[in-house]
C-alpha cells in the first residue's frame, strides 16, 4: 500500500487490494473468515465431496459440454457482418 496522504485508500481497497491482503471478514457481526481461514464451511468435508464427485466421472452430456468448451470451432462463430459492434471481430463475437 502508498503512504502518500494524497492517496485515496477506498480506491486502494476497491481497486488494488488482494484476497491475501484480507485476513479476517466479519459479516452481520459474525467471524467468517479469521487468520485467511474459512469458519463457516467444513474445507475438508467440501474436498471429500468434490473427490467423491469428480471419482464418478463425467455422464455423457457433461463431456460432450466439456469438449465442446475446450474445442471451440471458429464455423460457429458468426462472421463480421452479423456483429453489431464495429470493433468485433469473429473470433472476439
């Protein structure tokens, strides 16, 4: 952070501050985050659940919507005269 007294430190929080810079959050008065620690959710129960989740796998639909994101193919994307933007581009519509 500026020691500078000109500083406007809202926008230093707003703007520039990093979730490592928070190191406790209080909300409604209650403690939800203490020392960079979660309090109100169970982390290790949340890392069970998300390998109990991912050890299934994928069904079908989720991995053709998986490869489907990964392999995006410029033909469906429209072309330059279909955008409303003058600064769109295909790849960028």
């Amino acid at each position: 952070m500026n020691a500078d007294p000109e500083f406007d430190i809202a926008d230093a929080f707003v703007e520039r501050a990093m979730g490592a810079d928070v190191a406790t959050v209080v909300i409604g008065g209650k403690v939800v985050v203490e020392d960079h620690r979660p309090r109100t959710i169970d982390v290790e129960g949340l890392y069970r659940e998300v390998r109990a989740f991912c050890a299934k796998g994928l069904t079908p639909e989720q991995r053709a919507r998986a490869e489907f994101f990964r392999n995006p193919r410029i033909a469906d994307l429209p072309n330059s005269s279909e955008c409303s933007s003058s600064s769109c581009t295909p790849a960028r519509c």
